[in-house]
C-alpha cells in the first residue's frame, strides 16, 4: 500500500513540476512606458543622424537596451495620453474607442469651448470592463487576457485609464493583480516625497495626488525611485512564486509639474541649461536610471534569457520642451513631433542585438504583439474590431521595409483652446495626410523627402490627396468616428472625401 502511494505522490509531483517548468517557458514581458517623452530626448539617436538633443541628454541604459535589442525609428502614438493608453490596453484606434483626449473627472471634458466649434461626446469616462458606465467604452483588455493564460499582472505608476469614481481609475478592475500608485490623475501632485507626492504643496488640485505610497512620505526620495523599487519588489515576488509576469512599469515622469531630480541637476546646469531644461534633463536620465535598476534586477533574479523588455513613449514632447528637430510640433498637434516616440524591444533570442527597424507601427499594436508573445492564440474584443497588428514579424526580422498599411489618428477635440484644432490624420507608405476639422483643410506631406513636415503637398499631387481622403474617410466611416460640430452651420463636420462630391 505505501508503495502505491508513494507511486501516487511521485506521479503527482512530476505533474505539477511539468506544470510549473510549462508556465515558466512563458516569458515575462516588461513594457517601461514614459509619460510625454519626445523622440529625441534621449542619448540613442532615432533619427538617421545624431541631433542636438542626443547629445544634451544622458540615458546610458536606453542605450544599453538598444544594444541589446531593436530599436524602431518609426513608431507611433497619439498625440496625448489617455487615448494612447486606452488603445495599448485594447488594440483600438482612438478613432474607435473615442477616448480622443485626456480624462479626469466624470462626465466631465477637460477641454475649452470655441466659437466656431463644438467637440462630440467623447467618452469622457475612458474604459471599463463591466457594463453600466456612461460615456465609457466596455472592453476586454490585455492585463485581462494575460492573467487568463496564467500571468502575475503588476501595475505600477501612471494609470490613467477612466474618470475619478468610475471602475476605470483602479487598474485593479482591468486585469492587474497588483496596482502601485496609479488612479484617474495622468500626472503626480509632486515628484518628491518629502511633499507626499502632493500638489497641496503647490497650492494644487488634490485630485493629482498620487495613492499608495504613504510609507515615502515625508521622505527624500524622488518619485522615479520610489516606483522602481516598488516595482522591483513585485518583480521578485513573481520569481518567487514561480510564475510568468506582466509589468506594465508606467513612468509619471517626464510630465509636468517640472521638478528636478536632484541626483543629476546639476551637471545638466554647469552645461549652462536653463533652469528648465536642466530640470527636464534632470527627469529624463532619472527616468533612465530606472530602466537601469529594473534590467539590473532582472539579470540578478536569473530571468534575463526569458525577460522580454519593451521602452516606449505616450506621446511626443510638451510645447515647452525644446523642438525634436527635424520633426515639427509637440504634444497634442498631428505632426510628427506630437506622435512619433522612441521604441526600443529586447526579446532575448529574436530580436537582433544592435537592429534598427524602419518599419513604423501604432501603439494599439501592442496589444496584439503581447499577446503573440504570450503564446495566447485566441481572443476576443468585445469593444470591437482590434486595429492593431502584430509587429513580431519585424522583431523577428521577416518583413522589409516596404509597407503600405494605413495607420490613423483622430482628434476631435477643443482642449487647448485655440493654440491646438480638432483633426483626422494617416499614414500610408511615405505619405502623410492632415485634416484640420475647423477650415475643412487638407495638408498632404511626403515624409522621406520632407521629416519636418515643411512642404504642403496638397496642391501640387490632387490624386494622391483624393486617394488618401478616401481612405481616412473609410476609416472613420466604419469605425464610427465622432466629428465635432460646426456651430455656424449646426452641422456635424463632414469625412473629409466629401470636400471632393
């Protein structure tokens, strides 16, 4: 008898051991996502030469990371926040999930009324993985899907996914096991503890103030740090539980307010900065040296070989950073200085140690690439047709750098007041296309022969431009997308293939 057991409990033990050796071949998967970082501000250059701004900043780890994997000279977000971030957590074009711009409170845009025109009613409330929330979108989402295939989801930082009091604002209600300081606010109160990461020290809105971090306040440590041992923390717990992780390590930084990081201040000022762009800098290498410490702590836990890390921006710089020459515009604007970011993806044994790839892709490609990564085959969208695609093939060194794919950006919104303009905007191939919502106006651009954006083609390629107009009107048609009002006509703004009946 005892022998039949003792059989018994061996067969059961090499089961569960096969079980946890599969689980463990899972790899881990680390998206380091920065808050309004350009695609100049860093040491690693991704335009085809060094800039000005490569050699002000300082981020040796971002180089380290390129090193090591691929780095993509053409990738793309929106132009603000919380539409990237709603379209990585779904594969949905903002266009689609009509999350078009930042949210806060409920029902409630933060956007400025015009007089000429009026933005939709966007979906104010971001996501939600329940019915019953207005002016929300219900979705699967991907820290939903990996936790169903057995993945410990950690979430760490900004959030920014849903309003004040609405299910969205706690990542614990989308698919994250663990949630570390991220809520409703897309910004922090301060980046400093001694001020309890709290904007009542600069007589602010408390609704900035960052949660979850009581045990750093009062202290002197900065923010940056604070997340990354946090987020460390999680990181060894999953080892220790033998189980495959998901960090979705999402910085605050380099977001306003402007703080500096005292750690690497002053050097950027002996440089003979200004105080803000020694500030700024000073946020930039302190956000670097996290993705430091997070590959450091991943090569002492033992998991580099299967640690997948994925660097990435929400967007392009802020108006009050310095231009990332070549690229026109900033934040919030549909040139290429408002959507194309740095992207760099480690993924031990396929991607090319050194490679660059040409090839552009969209944020909601994420979701899609993740979850291939993952190994999860199968999955639905309940929020609708996932518009991302794939780009594993690039890592993997399969496609050239020949593509025609469209790729879309939609804005139909008033924040900003009359320094910004609702728009449509694609891409596809070389060319890009801009429709300013407003003057019903095209602006047609060739980016190989013009990066900057400088000469409107629109006049001179009619073809081209009708050709395009159809496409991004298509886009809008069949993904539903909102335009705002005319108030001079009451009229909702047409597809811009109209201005051509």
């Amino acid at each position: 008898m005892k022998k039949i057991v003792f059989i018994l409990l061996s067969f059961f033990a090499a089961i569960i051991c096969q079980g946890q050796k599969k689980e463990q071949s899972k790899p881990n998967i680390i998206f380091f996502l920065v808050d309004d970082m350009g695609w100049q501000e860093t040491s690693v250059p991704f335009h085809s030469e060094a800039t000005e701004l490569n050699y002000r900043y300082n981020t040796p780890n971002m180089e380290r990371l390129a090193n090591r994997g691929m780095k993509f000279t053409q990738a793309y977000a929106a132009a603000v926040c919380s539409p990237s971030r709603i379209s990585l957590m779904t594969g949905l074009n903002s266009a689609r999930h009509k999350v078009t711009c930042w949210t806060l409170r409920k029902n409630e845009s933060p956007s400025q009324k015009l007089k000429d025109i009026t933005e939709p009613d966007w979906n104010v409330n971001g996501i939600s993985t329940t019915e019953g929330v207005d002016r929300a979108i219900i979705v699967n989402t991907l820290p939903q899907l990996l936790k169903q295939t057995g993945y410990q989801t950690i979430h760490v930082g900004k959030a920014h996914f849903g309003a004040k009091d609405t299910p969205g604002e706690n990542p614990l209600n989308l698919g994250f096991d663990v949630n570390i300081a991220g809520h409703a606010a897309g910004g922090p109160g301060s980046y400093y503890g001694t001020n309890n990461f709290s904007a009542a020290f600069r007589n602010g809105d408390l609704i900035w103030d960052i949660p979850g971090l009581d045990e750093y306040h009062g202290k002197d440590i900065y923010l940056n740090e604070a997340l990354t041992i946090k987020a460390n923390n999680e990181i060894n717990k999953a080892v220790s539980d033998n189980k495959p992780f998901y960090l979705y390590m999402s910085h605050y930084a380099i977001h306003a307010p402007w703080e500096k990081d005292p750690r690497f201040y002053d050097k950027y000022k002996a440089m003979g900065l200004t105080n803000f762009q020694a500030t700024y800098a000073s946020m930039v290498e302190s956000m670097d040296k996290s993705l430091g410490d997070i590959m450091q702590n991943v090569r002492k836990q033992g998991i580099e070989d299967n640690t997948i890390i994925v660097f990435m921006s929400d967007n392009g710089q802020p108006s009050n950073a310095d231009s990332n020459l070549p690229l026109r515009g900033h934040k919030l604007l549909p040139y290429e200085g408002g959507v194309r970011v740095p992207l760099i993806v480690h993924w031990p044994g396929v991607t090319q140690p050194g490679s660059v790839s040409k090839n552009y892709m969209i944020i909601e490609d994420i979701f899609p690439t993740f979850l291939e990564m993952a190994g999860v085959k199968q999955f639905k969208q309940k929020g609708g047709p996932i518009d991302g695609k794939s780009i594993v093939p690039f890592l993997e060194g399969k496609t050239k750098h020949k593509q025609n794919r469209p790729i879309f950006w939609h804005y139909p919104n008033t924040y900003g007041g009359t320094l910004y303009f609702p728009y449509s905007s694609m891409r596809q191939g070389n060319w890009k296309l801009v429709y300013r919502h407003v003057g019903r106006e095209l602006e047609l651009y060739n980016l190989k022969d013009d990066l900057g954006e400088e000469n409107d083609l629109a006049k001179n390629e009619p073809e081209k431009l009708i050709e395009l107009s159809k496409v991004l009107s298509n886009f809008l048609r069949e993904s539903d997308a909102q335009m705002p009002t005319d108030n001079r006509t009451g009229k909702k703004v047409v597809y811009p293939d109209a201005l051509f009946e």
